[in-house]
C-alpha cells in the first residue's frame, strides 16, 4: 500500500510539472552552432543551392533543399526545451520512415563525455506559432545539447525555446575534420525511426569525427553534378560514398572511373572510401530483384577491385553488414531500421577510422 501511494505521489508531481505552463524564451537557430553543414548556402537550413548545378532531377532538386543530417549544439541551463519552426515542405510518415525521422527533431544531451539520447518530437504540419516541447523537466544544470534535424523536410525558419531568464548559447559538439558522405537513401536514412538514428550520425557520436550527411534517396548513381557540388566543399578530410545502392550495372561500368577521376584532379590526397551496398533481403524470393542486385554489387566489386590498384587514395570497404543470423533487420526488406544502421556504422566504423588516421593533420 506505502509503495503504491509513492507511486501516486509521483504520478501527481509529473502531472503537475507537465500541466505548468511555461513561459519560453527564443533564439533564431543560427545564432547556435551549425554542424554537419557542407557547403555555403543561400538559405540556411538546406545543403545545397540547387539551382547551381543545372541536370538535377526534380526530386534530387527537393532533397537538396532538405535540412537531412544538420544539427545545431547550443549550452543551455533551461529545465524545458522546445522549437518553432515554419517548414517549407514537410511530409507525413511513409511506408517505411515515421513522422519524427521525416519532419521531426532529436534532441541528445551530453552526460559524462557521451552524446545520449534525451527527447525527439514531430510538430505538426499546420503548428503555427505553437511550441513543440522536446523537454520539460531536464536537470536545471548547464547542459550541452545536440539537436538533429528533420532528414526529410526543409525549413523556412527554426527557433530553439528554453524557459524565461534561462542560459543559452552556441557551443562546440567536439567533432574534429570533415568528412563527407555521399550516398543513396540507406546514407539518407531511410527506414530510421529519428534522425540521430543515421547511420552517418552514429558514426560521428562512436568517433568524434563530423561526418556530413549528404544521402539522396534513390538518386546517388555516380552523377557529376554531384560531383561537382561535393567537390566545392571546403577543408574536406575524406568522403565516403554508398555509391552502388542506386545506379545500375550499367551506370556503375560507365560512371565510376570518370566519376573518380574527377575527384582525383580536383581534390587531389583526399581519400575516396567507397562503402560496398547492403545485401537486401528482398532478394531473397524474387527473381528480379536478386538478378539486379546481383549484377549490380558483381559490377562494382570488379570495378573497384581495379580502381584501388589503379587509383592512389582509392578505399574499396567490402565489410558492410546490416545481417544478423536471424536476417530481421529491415523495415521494409530494402532499408535497415534502427538497430540496421547501429550494424552499418558499426561494420564500417573501424576500416574508416583507420583510413582517416593516416592522413590526419598533425
């Protein structure tokens, strides 16, 4: 009988904490820390000025304009924390990705020099001027916090709230270099339940290296004008590429070579690791499916068996695996869920790493 009265108190004291109503405070986001940002942009919160590289499909046109991958880090004391944010485009939960991954926000908060999950939240659509409350009752210490943005939206304007008379103020998220990722919808995170949840995101928390997340669902094939905009980007360490998810066997005999070639020119002693697709488990009772991804991963694992020999700076990572024994890892039979990419990240983490450690700046 004690134990349950305990337990109603508490009850009573969460409600009553949840049921206050606070008085916010503003800040315009980008007077926060932008991370994760590649390029200079006109408008703040999308990845590319799309109209800069004329060939763009319509839809590789709308996913440049999307915030995917961006956070802000900010030090804040405030026990409530919460965004405004007027969205340009903004979609509902699909087939395979929830609504908090395509249009919503999540928030990690540093404890003890780790990057930990603390709160997420989708605002809806239609908002307005509404609060969307990540937090209301955090610790009232100085916290240092790390807000992802939505994977598969683009913002006209983002507020971060915290309560009335509270600190906040830009901070440093402890990322060191920059290393681009370019890759297909597995690299946009498709599937994810969160956008911290990417498996290009986990991999900066597990190595303390700012991996940039530039996925295009269903549209990294090898183009050059996406060369052209990754190759524009400033102090770059490395890029990645999840670059046989997409293209056709095809596309990956003719594109490949010219497409690093380019890079070999432009930038060159930078490393280029491509990452080998994840083996998808639709294959599995489908004749058509298992025949194009057959000859699709038979296509470029000949391929960049040469370009590693033939091209200085070239990595060819063979090790990606998102299979368990039980091969339940997906949403969808194509795209990993959560636990998917915690597996992708894990399997690449360490073969990256070690090629980022022997052109590290000293």
């Amino acid at each position: 009988m004690k134990k349950l009265s305990l337990i109603l108190a508490f009850l009573a004291i969460s409600l009553a904490v949840n049921a206050k109503e606070i008085n916010y405070q503003s800040i315009d986001a980008t007077q926060l820390t932008v991370v994760n940002k590649l390029l200079k942009t006109s408008e703040p919160w999308q990845r590319m000025d799309v109209e800069k590289y004329p060939g763009m499909t319509e839809s590789e046109q709308r996913q440049g304009k999307f915030c995917t991958g961006l956070a802000v880090c900010f030090e804040t004391d405030s026990r409530a924390i919460a965004v405004r944010v007027s969205y340009l485009h903004a979609p509902e939960a699909n087939g395979n990705t929830t609504a908090i991954n395509m249009r919503g926000f999540d928030l990690y908060i540093m404890q003890d020099g780790k990057w930990m999950w603390a709160a997420d939240v989708a605002p809806r659509r239609n908002q307005g001027d509404k609060p969307a409350v990540l937090i209301r009752d955090a610790p009232s210490t100085l916290k240092k916090c790390l807000l992802y943005l939505p994977a598969y939206s683009s913002l006209a304007k983002l507020e971060v709230l915290t309560s009335e008379g509270s600190t906040i103020r830009p901070a440093d998220a402890g990322f060191k270099g920059r290393v681009c990722v370019f890759g297909s919808s597995y690299t946009h995170s498709s599937g994810c339940s969160r956008p911290g949840m990417a498996y290009v995101a986990q991999l900066s928390r597990r190595t303390g290296w700012n991996f940039i997340n530039m996925g295009f669902a269903a549209n990294s094939k090898l183009q050059q004008y996406f060369a052209t905009a990754l190759i524009e980007a400033e102090d770059i360490d490395a890029y990645v590429f999840d670059a046989f998810s997409n293209p056709t066997a095809q596309m990956i005999k003719e594109r490949l070579f010219p497409f690093i070639e380019r890079f070999q020119k432009e930038k060159p002693g930078v490393p280029l690791i491509f990452m080998k697709s994840a083996w998808r488990e639709k294959r599995r009772f489908s004749a058509a499916a298992e025949n194009k991804d057959a000859a699709r991963m038979a296509m470029a694992d000949s391929l960049m068996k040469i370009a590693v020999k033939k091209y200085k700076d070239v990595y060819w990572l063979d090790c990606t695996n998102v299979v368990t024994d039980a091969h339940e890892w997906t949403t969808d039979g194509t795209h990993p869920d959560d636990y998917g990419y915690y597996l992708w990240a894990e399997s690449v983490r360490e073969p990256i790493c070690e090629i980022l450690s022997k052109y590290e700046k000293k």
